[in-house]
C-alpha cells in the first residue's frame, strides 16, 4: 500500500469548489516516477466520516481544497490540521449525515482505525462556489500551477 | 418585533437559515427556514448528452449520489423506451440497499443519536458523533464505522466507483455480478439485518425506555398532521427503488396513487417572496399556507411518510418492527391497515425500520439465482424523447425529469429533489417547535435552540451539493433583535456545537 495519500476535495462541477480535484489531478501528471509506488492520488467530494475512512492505512494525507475567506481569490494556504480546527466547519459538508474532519478523526482514532498524524490542507481561496461550472474562475485558475508546484515539493522534500 | 437568527445550522447538509421573529410581548410570530439555493444546474445540463445524466447528477450532492444515479438512469431507461430485464433490476436494487443501509445508519449514529442518544440537553461539547460513542460504547461506533466501510465497499463493486458511482446505463447496468461477489454481498447483508435488528434494540432501550423521551415524541410541539407520499410496491409495501407514488390524507385513506411520470399532474410548487425555495403541494388539494389538515395541500416525503402511505413492509422482520410501530404509538387499524403517524419525531424510529428492510432486502436479492445473470446490457433501439425517473431517496421522493432532441441532447431538465418535498412541512416543525419552547420571559438557552434544531434535523435535510469549500468564518450565529430591529444579544456557535458568547 502507497504511504502517501493526496485527496482532491471538491465539486467538479460547482466553478471554483472543483479547483482541488484540478491540482491533484495535475500533480498526478506532475508525479516524479520514483514516487509513484509510494503516492496514490485520487479525488473526493466527500468530508467528515467518509473522508476519515479514506485515510485509513495511510501515514501520511495531503489535502487540496478549495477555501472560503477573507483572502483574495487565488491565494494558496498550507494549513495543518490543529489549524484548520480553527476555522470551524466546512461550509456544505458540515452535514446531517456528518461530522466535522476533526471531530471524525476523534472518532476514528477512538475506534481504532489506522489513521495517519500527518495530515496536510493545501487551501486555494475560492470566489465562487455557487454557480454550476467546469472552468474556476481565472484568479483561482492562475492558482492552480503554484498550488501543484508547493504539493510537489512537499512530497519530494519530505520523502 | 425581534428577530432571532440561527444561520447555519449545524450537522445540517447545506448550510441552512432559521429565522425566528418575535413580537412585541416576546412571543413567537413567525418562524422561516431558508437556505441558498445552488444555481444554474438546469442550464449547466442542457446541451448534453442525456446519457451523461447518471454521472452529472450524481454531483449534486456528496450524501446521495447513488439516489441522484439510480433516478437518472431511470430516467434513461424511460427516455429510450427501454426496459430493464428482472436480473438488471435487481442488480440496480441491490446496489441501492447497500446505500440506503449506510445513510440510514450514519443518520441515526451521527444525527439523530446527538439528539436522542445523548439527548436534547446534553453538554454541547457532547452533541456529537464522539458523544454518542462515549453513551453507547467504542464497540457500538466500531460497528458504525464496520457498517458504513462494508457497504462502501459493496456500492464501489456494485456501482463501479466508490462514492460517485458509473455504472448505471439505459435498460441496463455496466457490471454483472460474479458468484464470489455475491457471496460477499450475501454475508454482507447478513450482517446488515443484524446491524438493523441491535441499532432497533438500541432505539429501545435509550428512547423508548426513557419516559422524558418518550413525552417529548409525543407532545404536540413535534406533532403535525398533514397529507404523506411514498413509493409503494403492488401489495402497497414500501418500494425504495420502483413503483407507485401513494399519497394518504392525515386520516390515512388513500388519496391518490400515480405513476411517477405523471407527476406534474399532482405536484405543484409554491413560492414565496422571502425565500428562492419553492414549496410543492398537492395540486388537487391546493396551497392554503403553511398548515395542517385535509384542507392543505403540504404533504411529507420522509421515512415516517412513506410508513404511513404504506400498508405495510415487503420483508417479514421489517414487517414485525411496522407493527410494533404502529401498536406502541397508538395507532389504531381502519380498514385493514394502520392510521397514520402524526408524531414527527418518531421518523428517527421509522428510519430504523427502514434500516431493517434495506437489510433485509438485501439480502434476499444476494440470495436470487438471478442475481448472477451475466446479460445485463441491452442495445438502445428507439429515438429518445422524454423520461421521468423516480426513486425514494433516503430523504424523500426523487423524481428527474429530461427532455432532449432527436440526438439525445437536453432540452430540458428538471429535479424534485427529496428535501425539496419537505420544504413546508419544515418550515412548519420550526415554526410550532418555537412557539413551544420560546415564551415572554423565557431565557434562550441552547438547549431551546436545540430542540428547534430536532424540529428540523428529523427531516434529515439535505440542501445543497458535494461542494465543500473551506470556510474561513462560518459559525453559527443567533442574533436577538428588539422591536426596532436593534442587536440586543448576540451567541455564536461553532463546529461540534460550542457555544461562544
């Protein structure tokens, strides 16, 4: 089993919440072949319990996301996740049928689940998450070639 | 008149609005749920190959995609006049109780247990999953999390991906089932109708044990008698994947029974100048506002709903769990079958009968000498035109609606999805949950907030799409305003429902 998990979070289809999927798609191109084994890529509309379940057996979880904030468009945050605990949940999947990731990581880990403590959020600062599209806006779009750029070097540097 | 706001609403799907204004002596006077709307998905539609739908669709929301498959192929299905062979059917149906067995689960676990098996007062640091693991044990969550991963794994077999499934096809289904496959299935879903049967006992032993409970089920505040609809097979049993749209009046008498495709004919849609929400209502009937009773038009599609406008359960342990639904809330018999259900809050306890059925379902479908039926592709013949496709999601009735060109382009789309059904009679649980708990004098704790919450979450609303940005503030806020619309008070709550001042 690969040690490294990058998931790509979002709605392709709703414009700019689809920008993670887009990155971790690039940097699955983007991938050094040395890597290749040990880095699975995939992509997830999903948060809370699901996504938790998806780590399990993982060391080590790189997420992209897109973010809602007081940031411009296009700005790319790497966030660890005591600081994502900060800034509350997370804007449709704090859900009925859900918990937060943190608290679903709690829960996990209480039930014994194999969940990695190395968990990394890349967030790009969306504009629009609202309107039906398969194109972000082009703020967000400038994003994504620096946001592959900075997953690529993390695995590289930390592998 | 004051205002009190809590926006959003938290382990709701969507973000969500409730709005509460009070008037001059502090009473409730009028209660609003609202949430934004996602725009643009019709449009985005158009123009495509219909045949996309299944895959487009199934976007529009993280917690039901395989609901939003199922009915798009459906409504393939029917869009070029082609019907499925039984095996197929089958295979569709199967793959879909496996779904319904992990929503049903994590709703209770992770929704209604916060209410009910923590309990309405709880600490608010334990209102959640993690509360709830501590009150029924990490064994119990163990099980949870065992249910939701093996029926994962059954829907990615089954649907050929894991959350967004692809397998769904015009008169068909992409992928046969294997005999080792079904054999997994089959023990699969002899664990999923044990699950049913323990998260049933528990149900019992901390709800229905509980007199404080068991009151508050009961109580008027959390009661509302209006039409319900469900799909119901030809003996009128509750049918997830195929059948009639069956709709009984609040005293249970069969009002209509129609075929999905007609269901224009019966549905229409209200709207409102506070919300871009439409409210649908019984045509025939009519929209008398947001009341009770034979004279309106609301009607409910929920777990609770689909009991009621049924006259029983296709499966025999599900059947038993009905009538002991039935008999313990009072229900009396008239002409044969049980009178509806008016208790709101007892749709958690419906869910678990549902549980059962999807289980049991299951398991009889694993068990059918047809379910390895290696056919389960047929070639497309007839030009398309138009298709209606209708299941029971986990939340309501689910009914797509496509139109395209002669090429099979979309020229038309439209979705009643299955919140969309309960938009009114959610809009009337907060209002009547407010006035109850809400009075001159009294203080606003959260607790009162929460039961207005419960009003609502037993709906299980699910309001928006997949989509789940990272927000950089998104609390949940009460705003108390005085008559002159001044801020008096003002209580943030966050993520895990932590109550800042």
């Amino acid at each position: 089993m690969s040690h490294t998990l990058i998931i790509g979070l979002g709605n392709p289809i709703l414009t700019d919440d689809g920008v993670g999927v887009q990155v971790a798609r690039a940097v699955e191109d983007a991938l050094p072949p040395h890597l290749r084994d040990e880095v699975r890529v995939t992509e997830a509309a999903v948060g809370g319990l699901r996504l938790m379940e998806m780590m399990a057996g993982y060391r080590r979880v790189i997420l992209i996301d897109a973010m809602l904030g007081p940031d411009p468009a296009g700005t790319l945050r790497r966030l660890t996740l005591p600081e994502l605990e900060t800034i509350s949940p997370t804007q449709h999947s704090a859900s009925a049928h859900d918990a937060s990731l943190i608290t679903a990581l709690e829960a996990g880990r209480r039930m014994g689940l194999p969940l990695p403590d190395d968990i990394v959020i890349y967030a790009i600062a969306a504009e629009n998450v609202v309107d039906f599209g398969e194109q972000p806006t082009p703020a967000v779009a400038q994003a994504i070639p620096r946001a592959v750029e900075a997953v690529i070097n993390e695995i590289v540097h930390s592998s | 008149m004051k205002r009190i706001t809590i926006d959003p609403i938290t382990r709701l799907e969507g973000h969500g609005k409730i709005e509460i204004f009070l008037d001059e002596e502090g009473e409730v006077a009028n209660a609003y749920f609202q949430i934004p709307e996602l725009r643009g998905f019709e449009q985005f539609c158009l123009g495509r190959p219909a045949e996309e739908m299944p895959r487009i669709t199934n976007r529009i929301c993280g917690v039901c995609p395989e609901a939003h498959h199922m009915a798009a192929t459906k409504a393939l299905d029917a869009l070029y006049h082609v019907e499925p062979s039984s095996a197929v059917k089958k295979l569709r149906e199967m793959f879909y109780m496996a779904f319904y067995v992990t929503d049903h689960t994590t709703h209770f676990y992770a929704l209604g247990g916060p209410d009910f098996v923590v309990g309405p007062d709880a600490p608010k640091a334990e209102r959640n999953i993690l509360g709830v693991i501590h009150k029924v044990g990490v064994e119990v969550g163990k099980q949870v999390i065992d249910c939701r991963m093996r029926n994962h794994h059954v829907i990615q077999m089954l649907g050929g991906r894991g959350i967004h499934p692809v397998a769904g096809l015009p008169g068909g289904w992409a992928k046969a089932v294997g005999e080792e496959e079904r054999q997994e299935i089959e023990a699969i879903a002899r664990q999923n109708v044990d699950f049913a049967l323990f998260s049933l006992k528990v149900f019992d032993d901390i709800v229905l044990a509980n007199k404080q409970y068991v009151d508050m089920v009961l109580s008027d505040a959390f009661t509302h008698r209006t039409y319900y609809m469900g799909t119901v097979d030809a003996n009128n049993h509750v049918n997830f994947y195929d059948g009639m749209i069956r709709v009984v009046d609040p005293d249970g008498k069969e009002f209509v029974k129609y075929h999905p495709r007609d269901y224009a004919q019966h549905i229409a849609e209200r709207v409102e100048p506070w919300t871009y929400l439409k409210f649908p209502y019984l045509k025939v009937v009519g929209w008398k506002g947001f009341v009770d009773g034979r004279e309106s038009g609301v009607y409910c599609a929920t777990p609770l709903s689909r009991l009621n406008a049924a006259d029983g359960m296709a499966t025999p342990r599900a059947q038993e769990a009905f009538e002991k639904f039935y008999e313990t809330l009072g229900a009396k018999k008239i002409n044969g079958r049980y009178e509806p259900v008016h208790y709101r809050l007892a749709t958690h306890w419906a869910r678990l009968i549902e549980l059962l059925f999807a289980a049991e379902r299951m398991l009889e479908l694993a068990q059918d000498p047809e379910i390895t039926d290696p056919n389960v592709r047929v070639v497309v013949k007839n030009a398309p035109d138009e298709g209606v496709g209708s299941v029971e999601a986990p939340r309501g009735t689910l009914t797509h609606h496509y139109q395209t060109d002669e090429n099979g382009m979309l020229t038309k789309v439209n979705l009643i999805v299955g919140t969309t059904n309960n938009y009114a009679p959610i809009a009337m649980s907060v209002k009547k949950a407010a006035q109850s708990l809400i009075h001159k004098g009294a203080v606003i704790t959260d607790g009162l907030l929460n039961r207005i919450e419960m009003a609502f979450r037993l709906y299980d609303p699910c309001m928006s799409c997949a989509t789940h940005s990272l927000p950089g503030q998104m609390p949940l806020e009460v705003v108390i305003r005085d008559a002159e619309g001044a801020v008096v008070q003002r209580l943030t709550q966050y993520v895990d429902s932590r109550l800042y001042d």
